[in-house]
C-alpha cells in the first residue's frame, strides 16, 4: 500500500505541476485514443514503474475539471477537504447498508441529512438516503410518488395510467425514471415554460384538470431547481399549492442548484421548500465535492421504508433499523458518499458553504455584465442563475467550443432554448475568481481572431 500511495502521489504533483501552465489536457481523438495510449489489458504483469508511467499519461491525457478552463459541465473544482474525506472513503471501503459494516460513518451520513433537513425546515419526522446521482435521487423520488399514490404497485405492478409533470426544461431523466417505474414515457407531461425557463403554472393545472377529466391518475409533478441549461427555478411555493390540491407527490430535483439551500442570500429562490414531498441535490456540484454526493431528502421517511426495504437475515444482523441504512436505499452495496461532503463541511462550516454558493453567483454577474456590456456579444442569460448563456460575434455555438475543445484552448459547452442555440458558461466552481472569468472571454476573443479562417461568422443580431 505504501508503494502505491507513493506512485499516486507522484502522479498527483507532476497533474498538479503541469496544471499551472496547461490548463487544457493535449486534446486526443477518439478515433485515435487506443493508438495514442497503451490500454490494452495482457496476460501478464508489468512492473510498477511501466504501471506508473501508463497511469501518468492516462491521468496527463484526462480532461482537466479542476483547472481555470473547465467551463462544460455542472460541476468542476478541487476542494481539497472534500476530497481528504473521499480518499479515506476508499481506503477504508466501508458499505454503508449496516451499522456493522460502517459503524461511525452511519453516524456521518446521518448528521448530514439531519442538518439539511433543519434547513428545509422539516421535523423529526423526515429522513433522506445518498445515491449515486441525480438521475437515481430522481428516480428514487418518482418510486416513492408511485408508491404513495397506489401501495398495492409494489406487489400488483401499475395497473392504472399514472401521470408525470416534468418541465419541458427539465432533465433528460424523468421520462427514462418514467419507463424504469412501470409509469411509461408516455405518461410523461412535458409542461411548458415562460421566457424565463419557468414551468407555467397555468399550464400545469390545466394539465392536470384534462388527466383528472380523462380518468388518469396525476402521480407526481417533478419541479426543478437550476434547470440544466439556463439554470432557472421553478416557482416551488405556487407549485406546491396546486400539488396539495389536487394530492399529488411533488419532488424537487435541485440537482444543480439545490445547494441554494445553504445562502441566506438565494434560499429565496427555492421558497415554499419546505411545502414539497421530496428534494435532492447534488453536493458535487455547487458544493464542489468528488463525484458522485448525491442526497435525497424526504418529509416523511416512512416513505422511504415503504419504497425501499426489504428483509435480508443474512445482511441485517444486528442494531436497529435507524443505524442499518439499506432499509432506506435503493443499493444493497453501496459507497460511502457522505465523509466527502462532512469532511469539507466540519472544516468550512456552514457559513462556508454560502459563501460558496454567493461566490457562484457573484462570479455569474460578473459574466453576464461582461457580456451584456461587449457589443460583440448577444445575450441570452437570465439573472439570478450561474448559467450565463451567449453568443460572440455569430458563429455558431457548437462550432466554437468545439473547436476551443479541439485546440485545447477552453472546455465550454452549448445549450439551446426557444430554437436559440448559445455557448452556457457555468460559473460553478467557486475556487475561480474574478481574473479567471475575465480571462475565460479574453481566451475566447484571442482564439477567434487569431483563427478566423475556421469559423463560419455570421452576421450579428441584437436580440
């Protein structure tokens, strides 16, 4: 073992070395990539200074998600409290579905749901479980919704036509969850959204007045807290009041922005929190930590024992069900995401945590006013969101950050709304400063002029 942590951390200082002057990694094709590293698996052994130098160009080659050019995808940083807890995560491999298995990190795992549930403002009554993503806290929530609706589903199977309310900007999970739970992709409602990427509220009663009218069965309203491309927020105060009408399960999927939850400053934008039947976020996220933290809240945990225990006399041996936490997963096997999470928590504190959050956000304005202030840009951003969403001097979006991308120059990714297509811009990780968005545009600007030939420019229009 000992000889192995010192080839990690060799490993580890040469990444981190070659991070300060290549914030990119050298961008290898795909159709090139088993020729360009040696990933073949053979019968026989190799040492472990060939094992080493394999692993370092494996590692060297990687996409760089915690440098100042990692703009592509909902997460991105380096905390390295977080990532302390991670690493003795693994090295003491504990499962976290027994208090004999785990022993103190049931403890962990259980003063991190019970501080988030202070904060929602939920009593003893509600519990939560982790997962292994938002797309699984997502499903989870959807089986519960379909299990509190009709308990005979879990011994019969669904025999009548459940209905699903989804935003049409919600994520691509709830028709897949849709088909996983017997409802159907079919029993999906795709509610429309205003300008500002918000389920109409109008639309959703309506929609469920015709199911209602129609002898359907409205199941859940999935609400969405950041959603995916313009990061917008549900209006979860007036939704929740139409779900109390009309008794349907509502689930908030904060997998992106849930973490607002932590700044007294932007809590406001989940308001009504506390109204709704499920909630999850993603700590990996705005929180920063390793992939994957995933938690999944509930009002009432008794709903996660009727959805997900299960009896198992070889597996739960000894103590209570409350320190036996795979009566409440969906996993038997399952890792132990929550030190990560306590770890950066415990060392930050609360207070920490909204300062990450308000850091984002503030990092957002700055993106946005640079754009809206640049005549070379058109802008298509909502405020109080860290998606900043654009386009410079009409090319189009895809063609830019791929070939950013292809040139090793920045990782930014594209979305679209209202038939618009633009660059997103994600300002999630809170370890970037002011300098590092600014820089982020001067980058962008100095690699399409110094590389007109390869864009299609089109003629700018103000929106």
């Amino acid at each position: 073992m000992k000889a192995s942590l010192a080839v990690f951390n060799s490993i580890i200082n040469t990444l981190l070395e070659d991070e300060k002057s290549n914030h990119v990694a050298q961008f290898v094709p795909s159709e090139e990539l088993f020729d360009r590293i040696d990933l073949d698996l053979r019968d026989e052994p190799i040492s472990m200074d060939s094992l080493k130098e394999v692993l370092q160009d494996v590692v060297l080659k990687a996409p760089r998600t915690a440098t100042p050019a990692f703009f592509n995808q909902l997460f991105g940083g380096r905390n390295d409290k977080a990532i302390l807890g991670d690493l003795l995560a693994v090295l003491l491999n504990n499962s976290m579905y027994t208090y004999k298995a785990a022993g103190p990190m049931i403890g962990v795992e259980k003063v991190v749901l019970r501080k988030v549930n202070d904060i929602i403002g939920w009593d003893e009554n509600a519990g939560g479980t982790f997962a292994s993503g938002g797309s699984m806290t997502n499903f989870m929530g959807m089986l519960m919704a379909r299990d509190a609706k009709d308990q005979t589903v879990k011994h019969s199977g669904v025999s009548s036509k459940m209905i699903v309310y989804t935003s049409a900007q919600s994520h691509y999970s709830t028709p897949k969850n849709a088909a996983f739970s017997g409802i159907g992709r079919d029993q999906v409602r795709n509610v429309p959204v205003d300008d500002q990427g918000c389920m109409s509220i109008t639309a959703l009663e309506e929609m469920i007045q015709k199911d209602i009218t129609a002898g359907d069965t409205p199941t859940l309203i999935n609400a969405t807290a950041g959603t995916t491309v313009l990061g917008a927020f549900d209006h979860v105060d007036s939704i929740a009041d139409i779900a109390h009408k009309y008794n349907i399960w509502l689930h908030v999927d904060g997998a992106y922005c849930g973490s607002v939850i932590f700044s007294k400053k932007y809590s406001s934008l989940l308001k009504g929190l506390h109204k709704v039947d499920s909630f999850s976020l993603n700590a990996h996220k705005m929180m920063g930590t390793p992939l994957t933290c995933s938690l999944l809240m509930v009002k009432n945990k008794k709903h996660l024992h009727d959805s997900f225990s299960n009896d198992a006399n070889y597996l739960y041996q000894t103590d209570h069900d409350e320190f036996n936490l795979g009566k409440t997963s969906l996993q038997c096997g399952r890792r132990n995401d929550a030190l990560k999470f306590w770890t950066l928590w415990k060392s930050v504190g609360s207070r920490g945590l909204e300062a990450m959050v308000d850091k984002q956000f503030s990092l957002a304005d700055i993106a946005r006013d640079y754009v809206r202030s640049h005549p070379d840009y058109q802008d298509y951003s909502i405020d109080n969101s860290i998606s900043v969403c654009f386009n410079y001097k009409g090319i189009p979006a895809r063609d830019l950050c791929t070939q950013l991308y292809e040139h090793s120059k920045l990782l930014v990714g594209y979305g679209t709304f209202n038939e618009d297509e633009f660059v997103r811009l994600v300002t999630i990780n809170a370890n970037n400063d002011k300098d590092i968005i600014l820089d982020f545009f001067k980058t962008l600007e100095s690699f399409v002029s110094n590389n007109t030939s390869i864009f299609k420019t089109g003629v700018f229009q103000e929106k």
